[in-house]
C-alpha cells in the first residue's frame, strides 16, 4: 500500500497539518535549529495532541515505515531521507506548574525558557542545560547536563512521569511503579522506544544564583586549561562550570571585545551566596585581564546569560567524549590537533561533571558514563567545515584520549543526518545497560520503526 492511497485516512485522524513534499509549509514544518541538514519525509504530521500521535504512529506502522520526531530541531542525528512520517510536536505547549508540589508536566513541544519563566514567580528553577531555547523533552530523553548538575544530578533523575506512544499506538503513562523497564530506558536512553507526549518532573528550590561568565584571551590556551583543571578540583559540588575555546570572526555580530581574538570563556553557576562565590572565583580572575566579566548575583531567569549560545539556527557537527580525568599532557595534545592554527577550526568545550552527576539516581537510569568527571565536546560549525572535513580532526582528538575515555554523552552527539554506527551507540551506555535496552527494543519496537534516532538495533536472534 503507498502512502498516497493511505493518506486521506491519516488526515481525517488528526487535528494538525498532514504535509506530503510540495505542500506549502513543508519546508518550513521540517526545519529547526540546526540548519546544516533536514528530514526529507514523505509525510509530515504536525501533531497538536496525544491522539494525533497515536494516529501518525499507527499510520506508519501500517506501511512498515520509519518514525523521526522533531520539535526545535536541536537534536537530529539521522535525518529522513525521501522516506518515512515525521511527527513535529512543535504545537503541543500545554505546561502546568503545581508550585507547592514542585513540579511541572509540559507537553512534548515545550521549550525549558517557558518552564524558567513559569517557574521563577515561586522561588523554583528547572535543571535545564546552557540553551533555554531547546525543547524539554529531547534534552530529558538524553540525561541532561544542566547548569548545576554538579548539585542536583541530571535532569532525568528528577523526572517523575512520562507519557510516551509506543510502535503500536498505545499512549502510556509511565512511572518507576508502573513499568520499570520503559521508565528506565526513557530517562537517558533516547527516543528509540516512541515518542513521549508530555512528561512529569522535578523542580529545585533555586531563585537566584552567582554566576556568568569570564573571557580571557588565550594567548597560551594550554596554561588557561591547566589553570581551569586544577581550580575544578577544588570546588564545592554547588558549583557548576566549563570552559570553552574558540576564535572568534571579525564580525559585528559577535561583542566587540570578543573580535578576531582566540577566547576562553569560562562559565559558572554557583548555589550559594554572593560573597562565597566571588571567594570561589577570584583565583580564576587572578589569572588576567578579562575581556568581558558578566559575574555577578542574578535571577534564575537570567540562566541563559551565562553560556549565551546562539539562538538562531545555523549548521554545526560535533561529538564529546566523557573523560575521567583531565590529564595535563592531554590538555596539550588536545590544542595541538584541535587548538588555534589547525586546519580545521574546531569549538573546544570542557564541562566539569561529578558531584550529584556521579551518584546513581533514586530510580535506576540509563544515563551512562556517571564516572565521568568532565566531558570534552568538540563541534566546527558549518561555514568552517563541512562533516567531511571536520570528522577526521576531531577523530584524531578522540583516538589521542582513548586511556582516559569512560563513554560519551548521548546529550552532545551532533551528527551529520547520517546514521550512527553500532560501536558508537554502545559508546552512549554502560554494556548491562545496552543489553537490557535491546531487550526491551525488541518486546517495543520489533519493526524498528525508531530508527532514526541513536538507533539501538534489535538483539540477534539465536
């Protein structure tokens, strides 16, 4: 059966546009963040509500065809190609906040900056990443590496309930009580076990915080590194920081100061009081003139200050690994193939783990990688290279830091729409977490419809 003979029922289904190529709006329903490649489905359902997913799901199903879902479009790794349903949960915003419970259940196409500003009137924060403008759920599918997971642990420990489609179209409300195996494989897993409509988590008690950031310019980017290393080992877990390199163009859409220049940027977010936190940071001041000081006491609200990412959308590629350590001779190798001056010009991120990271969470995860105490993501955005290019220099970064490489963070895996090999989504997850997800692939998803997410192919048959 084709999709065209199949697809006047679909749209009788659901309530949101059914979009096939050369519809208008198409184009415009299948872009998002990142720019440098899209989905190219067959069919496109712009869902509005559960039951528009649970037709979309069981539509495609039916032709035995392969399910993407995108809401901002920070996190596509395998893109659609001239093939499957693509479901945008972009126009499913419900979100409500229970302050003296606190908690909050948002719909899948929520985005962390609305659940910052509903929050923030009640003296609670959510643990969201460097970015409010990426979608919620995605970043809870993949862990979450938040702004003080040092403190709180990853943003999926705090996650209550979700409620997830599954292959066959059931919608389900799931809890660590209900169905154990499905809870824990949502929670850092991926999306490779359905498409979650809405989920229940945690907020934390935080109003204010001391943080922003510090630019240098580094002139002599291994000594800033080294500095940023040893000063890490000596903060309290309320404390949450990174450190990223990158030249920045002679644009005028970058702050003046920042201007042709090589730049550390080191980022912070501390728990605690104004004056225990300029105690913490002034051996990092001590290491020279700043280009621009943003530190100070702020409103939760302002979190996004800190990393100031971009908000527009705009190609990139890029991958991490999960270290357990930062070796001194490896901050060396790390500028020499990835630093100022090599061929490809490659965005070095380091953020500081541990803490409540490295401790298991009340109800068991698939996050893995908890003995990490730092990731290294690196990414060349695409005006400066494309994948092509880019993949074998930061390749060379990885192999050179294999002795100290624990895994890698599904949450900053930025692929290039291709799909993603076996080995390196084994990488994501402990083995005993790998065995047990394939298992529960196989009772889920024996068609494999989510595939094109980090696809956890099916267990071999005996």
């Amino acid at each position: 059966m084709s999709v065209d003979v199949d697809l006047e029922g679909l749209t009788g289904q659901v309530k949101g546009p059914v979009l096939r190529p050369g519809d208008e709006g198409y184009d415009e329903e299948r872009s998002g963040f990142q720019a440098g490649f899209r989905h190219e489905p067959s069919v496109i359902v712009g869902a509005t509500c559960a039951d528009d997913v649970r037709a979309a799901v069981r539509f495609a199903a039916g032709l035995d065809l392969p399910v993407a879902v995108h809401s901002t479009g920070h996190g596509i790794v395998t893109a659609l190609r001239g093939e499957g349903v693509l479901i945008s949960t972009h126009r499913m915003t419900g979100l409500e906040l229970d302050a003296e419970a606190r908690t909050v259940r948002v719909e899948a196409g929520v985005r962390w900056e609305q659940v910052i500003k509903a929050a923030a009137p009640h003296g609670l924060a959510p643990l969201n990443g460097s970015a409010p403008h990426v979608g919620v759920v995605g970043y809870l599918l993949g862990g979450g590496t938040g702004l003080m997971g040092r403190e709180f642990g990853y943003a999926s420990d705090l996650v209550r309930s979700l409620d997830v489609v599954t292959p066959d179209g059931t919608l389900r409300h799931v809890t660590a009580e209900s169905d154990p195996d499905l809870f824990f494989a949502l929670r850092g897993g991926g999306g490779a076990f359905g498409v979650v409509t809405a989920v229940e988590t945690e907020l934390v008690p935080v109003a204010r915080f001391y943080g922003g950031g510090l630019y240098f310019e580094a002139d002599d980017p291994v000594d800033l590194l080294r500095a940023y290393h040893e000063w890490t080992l000596t903060v309290p877990e309320q404390l949450t920081s990174s450190i990223g390199l990158m030249g920045y163009p002679p644009a005028p859409a970058f702050p003046e100061p920042l201007r042709g220049k090589y730049v550390a940027h080191v980022r912070l977010v501390f728990n605690g009081s104004a004056e225990d936190g300029e105690r913490l940071v002034e051996p990092l001041r001590a290491l020279g003139p700043r280009l621009i000081d943003s530190v100070r006491e702020m409103p939760y609200e302002e979190a996004g200050s800190v990393y100031h990412d971009p908000t527009f959308s705009h190609a990139y590629f890029g991958g991490n690994v999960l270290l357990r350590e930062l070796d001194p001779i490896a901050l060396q190798t790390l500028i020499d193939l990835a630093g100022p001056g090599t061929p490809v010009p490659c965005i070095i991120d380091i953020r500081h783990l541990g803490g409540a990271l490295s401790r298991p969470p009340a109800h068991p995860s698939a996050v893995g990688g908890r003995s990490a105490q730092y990731v290294l993501r690196l990414m060349t955005g695409g005006m400066a290279a494309p994948p092509e290019a880019a993949r074998p220099v930061h390749q060379r970064v990885y192999d050179a830091l294999k002795q100290w490489t624990v895994g890698r963070s599904l949450n900053f895996v930025y692929n290039d729409g291709t799909p993603v090999a076996e080995p390196q989504v084994r990488d994501l997850f402990e083995p005993e977490t790998y065995t047990r997800l394939q298992s529960l692939k196989s009772t889920l998803d024996a068609q494999n419809l989510f595939r094109h997410t980090h696809n956890i192919p099916l267990p071999p048959t005996t």
